[in-house]
C-alpha cells in the first residue's frame, strides 16, 4: 500500500482523528489489510486504539485482533463498548476465541465468555477440551459440511446460510447420516455441476485426514505433502470434527521451527517473543542446558588430567586439542542437524537407523581421510614431528567417522525413547564428541609415539 511505503499511515490516521470524520476515518480503514491495522493499533494509545477497532468492521477488526498477542486481545475487548465487544467476537472464528480464553485468566476469560454468542459456547468449550498442540487444538468448526444424498442445488442454498462464517470454503466435506466423513468436493465442482446431480456423484472419496488427537505437526505434515488448503480432522469412530485450514499450519510450522531452533541452540523454548520476555524469563530458560553443558564439559577436563603424563612429555600434542575437538564437534552437529531435520519431513524414521549408520560411517571415512590429509601437513609444519603429525591424521580420520555417527544416530535414538530430537542439538554434540575425541587421541598417541 502506497501509505506504508511513503511511512505516513500513521499521521494520516492521526489528522483523521484529531478531525473528528468519522466517516473518512472508516473509508480510509476500510482500504487496510487487518495485519496493517494491527500494526497501526500499537502506535496510539488506548482511547485512540478502541476508536479505530470501534469504526473497523467486525470481520476486519476480528481478524486485525487475531494479529495482537492474547493479553492485548483481551485489553482491547474488555475495554470497548459492550455493543462493538459482542459484534467482534460474534466475527471471531471459534477456535480464535478458544485460544484467546486459553491464554488468559479464567477470571478474564469469564468475562469474554459471557460475551461471546450462545449458539457459538458448545463449539468454542468444546475445542478448550483439546490439547494446544493437538489437532483438535488448531482445527476449526467453520467449515462446510453436506449430506450425500443431497443434490448440488442443496448445497448451494445451504451454503449461501453458512458459508459467511466458514474459514474453510475451498471444501464441501460429505458426512453420512451418523456424521461420519463420506467423501469431499471442491466447491468449483459444485458450482460446475448440473443443479440436479447428487452430491454422491461428484465427491472423491479417498480422503486424507487426521485424527483429532494428533500432534500438530502430523497435521502439517500431510497439508504440506499433499498440498491442500485444508485437512478434515476426524474422531476416533470416523466422524467429522472440524478442519485445520493451511493458515492454521503456517502459525503451528513457524511455532514448531522455532521451538527446534531454540533447542538446537542449547535452550528452552521461549513462551513470549524475545524482546518481550523477561530477565527472569531468559536465565530461566538458559540456564538449565548450561548447567547440564557444564558438567558433562567436566569430564572432558577429567580426561584431559588423566593423560597429563602423557601431555607432559610430548607438549606439541596440547596445541591440536582444540582443532581436533572443534572438527569433531562440528561435523557431529552437521549430521545430527542434517537427520533432524530429515525427520521433521518425514524423510527418515527410526527404521532406516541402520541405513543412517551405514551412510554416515561412509560419509566420516571420507570426510576423515581428506581432513586427515590435510592435518597431516598442517601438523608436521605446525609441530615439527612427523610422529606427531601422524597421531593428529589418525585421531581426525577416527574422530569425523565417530562423530558423524554419532551425530546422526543420536536423534533417532532418542525418539525410541519419546525425546525431540531437537535436545540432541550443537552444543550437546559437541559436548559429547569432545569427550570421546580426547580418548581417541591419547589412545592413537599412546600407541604412535610410544608413551606409557
């Protein structure tokens, strides 16, 4: 919008307010997406702000709403005039209330509860009863659901009364009599279809579903390989429950990558934005994988005061430590982020451990021989002994095949046993390579250069 790209909305916004139109006030709001508006309710202040959600449309202001973080949501509602609360949230989509309720206190949530249309309750405490990262948790109950003995003419009129509300219209979804999932339709196919054809005729009815309990993330999985903008979500006897629209899974995507990044990077995942948590906060979530880093780091210095003799009388093999342990730790941490990542598409499951194993062994000996090569050369120049030169080559060459099996087995490993495989990130990696590339280097010294 040329607004934006000049920087002058908000000033715009500003003169209209301080002129008290009204009316061009809600035609120039009427031309903003409700992201632009969001963006635009955190540059004034309150009174200002429950102005421009008061002369925003319902639906826009519902999905502007949907933009803000819960706690503002709430602020916002319960601060306006009863009339514009009860018609933004007869426009919210019912799982949008269920997550607004969730998020707050129940005191509060009492409040927006009481506000919220009658006939919308059942819907709304029923996806309250799902877990947040369930299926359930994210589907939505506006969707567009016929019988399938009735004819394309049926479903248009019947569309016509509910499809103002519905997220998801892409779908007509087919149900039996006892609601179980029949077959769906693309409502192009409707609208192309002679007004007499039975609904039967036209629905496909290979259906590609989710169970109500699954994880959010099967769910993302299988609306991004087979590309629908929606998935139906079903119980446990097969009946049709709600629909999670691929907007839906874009919010579940960027929450489940940055909860693997923050792991990745040796921390809790975060409950606010970074610059909105507290001190408090950010130590709490750091602070436990440093102290599991630490002492697990100590059994490296452990190791290292054991052979001590050893560093003692050969002295040049101090200086290669860290160059064998940062090699070690960084070609784990490729693998281990490689498979991870793998597994996050569904490309590796725990069955193709053994593949995994056999490839990375390969991959090591290869990575191994070429590093040692050239640490060969670099460690004769650096330290002046061939003998030496020889212990650094062997130790890289037996160091990358460890540690790129390790890298890689690790993840899959640790889903036998019900942990993310996000946990077994850089920092834990490298940790645990350092450790085992020590003993591998005292071992291959010992026997090289002779030492007792």
């Amino acid at each position: 919008m040329k607004y934006l790209v000049n920087g002058s909305l908000k000033q715009m916004v500003q003169e209209l307010l301080m002129s008290g139109n009204d009316r061009k006030l809600i035609e120039f709001l009427h031309e903003l997406q409700p992201f632009d508006i969001s963006t635009l309710l955190t540059e004034f202040e309150e009174p200002d702000q429950l102005k421009i959600l008061a002369l925003t449309e319902p639906d826009i202001a519902a999905e502007t709403l949907e933009h803000l973080d819960y706690d503002e949501q709430y602020r916002l509602l319960d601060h306006s005039p009863d009339e514009v609360t009860r018609s933004i949230l007869a426009s919210m989509s019912d799982d949008a209330v269920a997550d607004l309720v969730m998020a707050i206190h129940p005191r509060q949530a009492q409040e927006i509860l009481r506000r919220v249309p009658k006939e919308d309750l059942a819907g709304i405490r029923l996806l309250m009863t799902y877990p947040d990262d369930s299926a359930g948790g994210i589907m939505s109950l506006d969707y567009i659901a016929v019988r399938e003995d009735w004819n394309v003419s049926r479903v248009i009129n019947h569309f016509r009364k509910v499809g103002g509300k519905a997220t998801v219209t892409n779908y007509v979804y087919v149900v039996d009599p006892q609601g179980r999932l029949a077959g769906v339709t693309s409502l192009k196919e409707v609208l192309l279809s002679n007004p007499d054809t039975l609904v039967s005729d036209i629905m496909y009815t290979k259906i590609v579903s989710v169970p109500v309990d699954a994880h959010q993330e099967e769910a993302a999985k299988l609306l991004s390989r087979y590309d629908f903008v929606a998935l139906p979500v079903t119980d446990n006897d097969g009946r049709l429950v709600g629909v999670i629209a691929v907007d839906d899974i874009l919010d579940v995507i960027e929450e489940e990558d940055t909860e693997d990044i923050h792991k990745l990077g040796g921390s809790q995942p975060l409950d606010e934005p970074y610059m909105s948590s507290s001190l408090f906060d950010l130590v709490k979530k750091r602070i436990g994988w440093l102290l599991v880093l630490f002492i697990a780091e100590g059994f490296t210095g452990n190791i290292l005061r054991s052979y001590e003799d050893i560093l003692a009388q050969v002295v040049a093999l101090t200086f290669f430590i860290p160059l064998l342990t940062d090699t070690g730790g960084n070609s784990g941490s490729q693998a281990s982020t490689l498979v991870i990542r793998a597994m996050a598409l569904g490309e590796v499951t725990l069955k193709d451990l053994a593949k995994i194993l056999w490839k990375e062994l390969r991959i090591g000996a290869v990575l191994g021989l070429i590093m040692g090569m050239v640490g060969f050369v670099f460690s004769w120049v650096i330290g002046g002994s061939q003998a030496v030169a020889l212990t650094v080559s062997i130790t890289l060459v037996v160091i990358l095949v460890v540690s790129s099996t390790i890298g890689a087995v690790l993840p899959l490993i640790g889903t036998r046993f019900g942990v993310d495989p996000a946990v077994f990130s850089a920092p834990l990696i490298s940790t645990i390579v350092d450790a085992t590339g020590l003993l591998v280097y005292f071992a291959v010294a010992s026997r090289v250069l002779k030492l007792g």
